[in-house]
C-alpha cells in the first residue's frame, strides 16, 4: 500500500482512538467498548463502511433492529447483516476534515444504538462473548473473532491453499482462456474506439478478462501465466487497434468490405491514404492505456495471492 494512503488512514484512525493495518488497507480496533473494522469503499479514502460483530442474549442481530438506526440518523446510508456480523455504510466526504466529522458521528452514532439496545462484541464465527475477542487477519481478509475460531478458520484456509496448489496447471489451456477473455478486450477497444475515445477502461477489461480466462481454463494462475497473458494482451491490443482502424476504412469507402480494409490497412498506411502518425500515435496510446488499466491489476493479483497465504493477530 502507498505511504501517502496509509498516511491518510493513519490520520482517521488517530482520531478515532483505532489503529491502521497497513497490509489490507483497514482501521481497526476498540471504539466505545466495540471491536470494529473501518474497510474503504471502491478504493476510496475518504468513504468507508463500519463492520462490527454482535449479538444480544446469544442470538444472531436481528436485521429489521440493526437497520433503525439508518432511518435515524443522515450520516449512515445503508446496513447489511450476515450472521453475527452487521455492516454500516457511512456517507462520503471530499476532505480529510470533513471525512473525520462523518466517521465520529456514525460510530458514535451506532455504538450508541447498540448500547442502549444492549448488543456486545462476538465473534463472527461462533458467536461467543466469553473467550476473548480481538480482531485478525485470514487469508488478506479482516474479521473479528475469537483465538480458537481464528485458528480453526486458518487451518481450513491453509488446507484449501494446499488444495490449489496441488492443482496442476495446464498452460495451454490457460493460454486459450486468455485469448477467449482477451476478445472481450479487443471489442471495448473497438467500440470505444468507433466512438472516437481512448480510456483505461479498455486496459482494465483486457486485463481482467484476460488474466481469468487463464486461471479458469488453466486451473491456476501462476508467474508463467502471467507472462502468457501478457504476451496474449500486447497481440490483441494490436489486433482490436487494427480492426478499428479497417472499420472506420470501410466506413469510408463503402466500395470497401472489413475483411479487405483490414488486409489492405498496412498498404493505406505505406502509400499515405492514412496518416501513419495518427495510426501509430493512436496504437501508442491504446498501449499506453492498456499498461495504465493492466499493471495496477497485475500488481493487485500478485498482492492478493500473496495476502491469501497470511494470517495473523492485528494488533496496535
């Protein structure tokens, strides 16, 4: 995670008494006697979602209860529940100052609720309030729970790693999965294309599609699929270049079919009917675009097999 992110989280959290877990990108910690998580909502610093875990008389929240405080109050936008834990939206804010405001006022708002309808700490898992609860880390994921439910839930997840890895990987057929995935790729970079932008979006589809193509028909994505991947995406970006580029020809010439201008397009570009600047400076972007959209998806592949393999005790 980025040093200017954790900064920035590390400033919330310090007001609020709570700690940053650097790794996951989450505050957490005891606030007014509840354990709770603070996530960030579609990487968004500045607007989060509160998980606590609770019960009352050892029974599961009851969701029509929980969700009152929504009702009642202009800083909560929204409340899920998912057996013992109970998650509150909070509303957005566009400064650092302002996001600080809104954080304090929904937690206090909703530790008040749960105090005064008698809800405690849990753990997530068992619903226990006797054993101590604290709150981990399993497999890049962040719950509250208690040691034995922590340490039951880690060895599942290192059973089903062990699982995956013992898959083979078929890197052939992982290759085909990232064609068939790239397609899908290559027609946002038409149809963007045709009307007439260039975005990131198209590298994120490519991308996308083209990394779960191969874990889907190769089994597992590894370094190597990666690479093919890759490889596959730098084929296709000039593919869907080219294909947009004979559309548009054809388009133009309407006494020319696609199929024509697409076999034609390198001779259009040697003998000046088509600005090879402009083609070439278009198909620079695309790849540009594609590398903005790609890399930051890579990276978060590679980070997310990685926190998958770690569990551990967050503490402050």
């Amino acid at each position: 995670m980025n040093k200017k992110l954790v900064k920035t989280l590390s400033s919330f959290a310090e007001t609020l008494g709570l700690s940053v877990d650097p790794k996951m990108g989450v505050i957490y910690g005891t606030y007014r006697s509840y354990k709770v998580i603070l996530t960030q909502l579609n990487n968004n610093s500045y607007s989060f979602a509160a998980t606590f875990s609770i019960s009352k008389n050892q029974e599961l929240p009851s969701s029509e209860q929980v969700r009152q405080v929504v009702t009642d109050s202009k800083d909560i936008l929204d409340c899920s529940v998912q057996g013992y834990q109970v998650t509150y939206t909070f509303r957005g804010a566009m400064t650092v100052a302002k996001t600080k405001e809104k954080l304090v006022a929904g937690l206090d708002t909703v530790t008040d609720f749960l105090k005064e309808n008698h809800y405690q700490t849990v753990c997530q898992f068992c619903g226990t309030s006797e054993a101590p609860i604290d709150t981990y880390s399993i497999g890049g994921l962040p719950v509250i729970a208690c040691s034995a439910c922590f340490k039951k839930q880690n060895e599942a997840m290192l059973a089903s790693l062990h699982e995956q890895n013992q898959k083979k990987e078929n890197w052939l057929a992982g290759i085909v999965g990232a064609f068939i995935g790239s397609l899908i790729g290559v027609g946002v970079i038409i149809l963007l294309g045709q009307l007439g932008y260039v975005a990131a979006l198209s590298g994120i589809a490519m991308a996308v599609c083209a990394l779960k193509g191969y874990e889907l028909l190769g089994g597992k994505l590894s370094n190597k699929g990666i690479i093919g991947s890759v490889l596959i995406m730098v084929i296709m970006v000039y593919l869907g270049n080219r294909i947009d580029w004979s559309i548009s020809v054809a388009n133009y010439y309407t006494d020319v079919d696609y199929f024509y201008a697409f076999r034609i397009l390198p001779d259009l570009l040697r003998e000046g009917y088509l600005e090879a600047s402009q083609y070439y400076g278009n198909l620079a972007l695309v790849y540009l675009f594609t590398a903005i959209g790609a890399i930051p998806t890579i990276l978060s592949v590679i980070r997310d097999r990685k926190n998958s393999r770690e569990s551990y005790k967050m503490e402050a």
